[in-house]
C-alpha cells in the first residue's frame, strides 16, 4: 500500500522518460509561459476632414463598438458600428483635442481636433 501511494506521488511529478527512466513534467508556469497570447489587430482609423467644425467623418475597418473620447479619455458618445463609414456629429463639441476609438475584435484610434 505504502509503494501505491508513493508511485502515485512520484507520478503526479514525474513521467517516464524516452530512456525509461523519470522525466521531470513541465510546471503549469513553464507551460503558461510557452503558450502565446491572443493578439487583437491594431489599426489606425481614418478620420476627416481634420480638424473638424461639424461633422467627422471616419472609415471603419471591422464592427464593433466606437467611442468618441475627450483628450484626457473621458467617454463623450459610444455607438455601435457596421465596418464601412460613419458620421460623428461634433459641433456641439468644445474645441479642443479628440480622439475615436474603435472596440472589439480589432484595436483602432485617431486622434482629431475640433474647431
């Protein structure tokens, strides 16, 4: 009874080998550490007329969420878009410096400035 139970101790640490004897079994760290992470694309948006008085055009390259933040990040609108173009009307926007970013599968942001 007693071997069992260090067999089992051993072979919760240990695998055999190609030579038949003890392996040592990567610890959860080295296997965590050797599995790449998930990238997101960035990409850049395309934002105009720059600087904007009215209404800011801007070309979506994927679906997803875009926010219209103020330079410091504070969230002024979030719509959710279609790839393709949309309208941000902003001339009740202070002027000052903007940014757009897109949320979702791809990773995108413009800066622009208001007028």
């Amino acid at each position: 009874m007693e071997i069992q139970a260090i067999y089992g101790r051993l072979s919760a640490m240990h695998r055999f080998g190609p030579a038949g004897g003890l392996a040592k079994v990567p610890s959860a760290d080295t296997v965590a550490a050797s599995i790449p992470e998930m990238q997101v694309d960035e990409l850049e948006l395309h934002v105009f007329p720059n600087p904007s008085i009215g209404t800011l055009n801007v070309e979506i390259p994927a679906s997803g969420w875009l926010e219209l933040q103020s330079i410091t990040g504070q969230s002024v609108q979030l719509v959710r878009v279609k790839e393709g173009n949309f309208a941000f009307d902003v001339s009740g926007l202070a002027a000052g410096r903007y940014q757009v970013v897109l949320h979702g599968d791809v990773k995108a942001q413009a800066a622009f400035v208001k007028e």
